[in-house]
C-alpha cells in the first residue's frame, strides 16, 4: 500500500475543483472556522506541486509510510484555509490526512497566555525603569493611567512621557524571552505525539483547548488509516519541534499581516499597539528560522528560493 501512495504523489494528477471550499475538513482546534477564498485554492495548486516530490520522499523514507507536513506562518498567512486544502487534495488522492492544530499546545489556555504576556512586559519593563534609575513617584503615576487605558506599550507616547522608551524596551526583550519559548509553548509533548504517529502508534489522545479554564480535554484518534499529518501553527518550524518532515513556510509581510488583521479584527484589538508589538516579535522568529523552510510561499502564491525571500523582506523593511 504504501508504495501505491508514493507512486499517486508522482502521477500527473489535476487536483478537483472545490465548489464550497469552506465546507471542507479543518484543524482539531475547538471553535476554529475557516475562510477560504478564490486566490488561496489557486495558490494552493502550486504549493501542492511543489510539496508531492517532498512528501513522496518523506513517506518512502519512514518504514510505516508516515510523515509530517507542517505549515507555519505569521497571522494572516493563510495556515488554517490552506491545511484544509492540501489535505482535501491528498484524501482525494486517497492519501489519509490528518490536520493538527498547534493552538492546542500551549502551556496556558489562550485567555490566561495573553495575562501572562503583558504580565512579563509590564513586570520587564518596570525592571527597566528601575535599572535605569529612572522610576519614581510621578512615573510611577504617569504608568498606571498607561497602563489602564491599555496604551504603554504605544511607541508614539514615547515623545510624550520620554522615561517610555526604557520601559518598553525591556518589556520587549521580556517578551521575546517568552513568546514561542519552551515556558509558552509544550514542544515536547507535540514532539512525542508526531514520534508516535510515525513509529506506526494507531490510537494516539490529542489534546484540545478552548478559552477557558474547564474547556480542556484529549480525544482519542485512529491513526491506522492516516498517512500524513499536517501541522498548521505559527511555531511548527521552530528548532524546539521535532518530527516535521517537510517544513512550509507561508510568508507574510508585517504589512501585509496588519491588513489582514485590520480586515479581520481578530479578538477587537487587530491594531492595537500590544498585539502589533507581539505581531513584530512573532514576525522576527519566523524571519530567523526561515532557513529551515523546505518550501517558501509568498503572499501572492509565488514559490520563492531562501534567497528571494530575504529579498522581499529587506525590501518591506525599507518601505
């Protein structure tokens, strides 16, 4: 069987016309809906050609015929519309797949994860103000007001209150300490599960997680009859993860993921200056692992060389 599969992956197979793509089957992560427009199920052809020569080595190259496509991605890069795409594609190829949704691995569940993260760049960032000897009672007055209307991490405040550039500067670095770390994210726990599913493990409990502090459980899944996992998540190309046999990285600029977010208004705070400081952040671990990418992505569906992509982004620095 599992040479069959090799050899479907080599055929010159046109992928079927998808009349209502967001019908289709997505990640596991409780809640998530996706929306999948024309562009991406035309991106998705190339992207899926490019893939089959990747995934036919990956599945030949495991004795159980197993492997991992993962698909990684700022916000707005498409991960969760094009997970359900390729995996349409393949199942329709009869090559059972399996969408994972990373989301459901963090340490915290989301709405305690986003306390802990304006926890750390408050609390780094008054450390700052302390080191600097530039904390005292006005400051400490002129903070809290800032920090109640939800604004000191606002950049363009800094002219105004000139001891904020301090303060957020070392409540960044504190973030960049955190964010897609092994203290936010359970890289160990994915990585056992993707260990089992290759090593030919049929039942494997996968965990879920919604907003809150009771919505956490573990299903169980039969795995016997899938061949290909796809992982879809912001970090499923970071070095901490292990068993990702073909890494995919769907870029975005950090202009064209605030647009995407402005169109979105994700959670009702897609511009506001923490999540653009977060966004910034995340945006950077993925520039630094890109290298790792098997494959490259653009936004306007053209498949790039790790050359080309360092291109576009120095290019978007300077705009």
């Amino acid at each position: 069987m599992g040479i069959d599969i090799i050899k479907k992956l080599g055929e010159n197979w046109t992928p079927p016309h998808i009349s209502e793509p967001n019908s289709l089957a997505h990640g596991d992560m409780p809640g998530d809906k996706i929306n999948i427009c024309g562009e991406q199920v035309d991106k998705s052809v190339t992207l899926f050609e490019a893939l089959k020569p990747q995934l036919a080595k990956a599945l030949k190259e495991n004795p159980n015929q197993k492997a991992v496509v993962a698909l990684c991605g700022g916000s707005g890069s498409g991960k969760s519309g094009m997970a359900a795409i390729l995996a349409h594609y393949l199942n329709e190829l009869g090559i059972g797949t399996y969408i994972m949704s990373g989301d459901n691995y963090p340490r915290r569940i989301p709405c305690e994860n986003d306390a802990e993260r304006v926890r750390i760049f408050r609390k780094e960032g008054i450390n700052g103000l302390l080191g600097a000897g530039l904390y005292n009672d006005k400051v400490k007055a002129e903070l809290k007001n800032l920090q109640l209307s939800e604004t000191d991490s606002d950049t363009s405040l800094c002219e105004k209150y000139p001891w904020l550039n301090a303060y957020q500067k070392a409540g960044r670095s504190g973030l960049c300490g955190y964010l897609g770390t092994d203290n936010e994210q359970d890289y160990k726990e994915l990585s056992d599960i993707l260990s089992r599913f290759k090593n030919g493990q049929q039942k494997i409990f996968l965990k879920r997680m919604g907003r809150t502090p009771t919505d956490l459980w573990y299903d169980e899944i039969d795995m016997s009859a899938i061949n290909v996992i796809i992982l879809e998540w912001t970090h499923s190309n970071n070095e901490r993860l292990s068993g990702v046999d073909v890494p995919i990285l769907l870029n975005s600029t950090p202009q064209e993921t605030l647009e995407y977010r402005l169109s979105r208004n994700r959670d009702g705070g897609a511009d506001s200056p923490f999540v653009s400081m977060v966004l910034d952040i995340e945006q950077r671990m993925l520039d630094a692992q890109a290298y790792r990418a098997k494959i490259i992505l653009s936004k306007k569906g053209e498949l790039l060389s790790y050359s080309q992509y360092r291109l576009l982004m120095a290019q978007s620095e300077e705009r």
